[in-house]
C-alpha cells in the first residue's frame, strides 16, 4: 500500500475503493474510478509498487474483488479509515512518533511538488492527480516555494551576522 500511495499519488479514499480489476499490470497503473467528481483516470506506478502489490496478493488466500482487505473478521474491503490507521502503524514501527494527520495526503502533496521540480507539464499533472483546474497545482506546490525562498534566504545569510 505504501509503494502504491509513493508512486501515484492516489488519493486515500480512491486507493479505499480500488477493486482487483483496477490494476493495469502490463500498462504499471491503476485505474481509478471513484475520484472526486467520479472522473474516470489511469495512474501509474513503479515497477517497484507493481512487485510489491503482487507479493501481496499473492499472499492472500480469499476471492474478495479489492485490493485491500481487512481479515480482522471475514475479509471485508479496507476502508477509508481502516487504511489511514495502518499507515499511521507504519509510521510508527518506523519509528515516526506522534500522530501525522494524513500521511497519506503528504505522499500525494510530495509526488504532485515532485512532477513540478521535475518538469513535468501542467496538463498531464493535473491528469494524473485528477484535478480540473490549475490552481490545484499551486495549492499543492505552495510549500514547496515557501521551501525554495527559504532556502534561497539562508544561502544569503551570513554566518557571523556580517562580521
């Protein structure tokens, strides 16, 4: 789940909602659905989320049609908060502490200031995150400006207050 929320940028209740014939396999994306505004979208994802999605499933031994699956009873799909809590879990065998109020939605901010760092254009940004307009884009990448000028500031700085 974690590979799949780093590479794509999927929103946490899309990812809640992906069923079995979602995954794109050939094509390394995910078909989502259930996005905001129902906007039907292709998503891709590394060869190294591909992997890992597959050794999960491969573990599975049930015929449910998602993705994820809660098997704390009989398998049921993992929802919305069932899937931000074992990112949480996560985050705190890593040794992450204190509560990170969406570690999900940080991976989806991180992937959308990536593609602008890296160039990729604006059309196929909003695309692939499922936004409609170009705002969402600046919303996004923000911090990551605020991060830029700040950096740009102490490059300025003098390291013994100009003496």
């Amino acid at each position: 789940m974690l590979w799949l929320f780093l590479t794509s940028g999927i929103r946490r209740a899309e990812m809640s909602m992906l069923q079995l014939d979602d995954l794109l396999w050939e094509q390394d994306a995910v078909r989502v659905i259930y996005g905001k505004g129902q906007k039907e979208r292709l998503v891709s994802f590394t060869g190294e989320a591909q992997m890992v999605m597959m050794r999960y499933l491969r573990l599975r031994n049930d015929d449910r049609p998602w993705v994820w699956v809660n098997y704390q009873k009989t398998p049921q799909r993992l929802g919305y908060e069932g899937i931000g809590k074992d990112m949480d879990k996560l985050f705190q065998r890593a040794g992450l502490k204190g509560q990170i109020k969406d570690v999900c939605h940080i991976f989806r901010r991180t992937l959308a200031a990536n593609a602008v760092r890296q160039g990729v254009t604006r059309p196929h940004i909003m695309g692939h995150m499922g936004w409609s307009t170009e705002a969402m884009i600046a919303h996004y990448t923000a911090a990551m400006e605020m991060e830029a000028e700040a950096i740009e500031q102490f490059q300025k700085l003098e390291p013994f207050g100009g003496q």
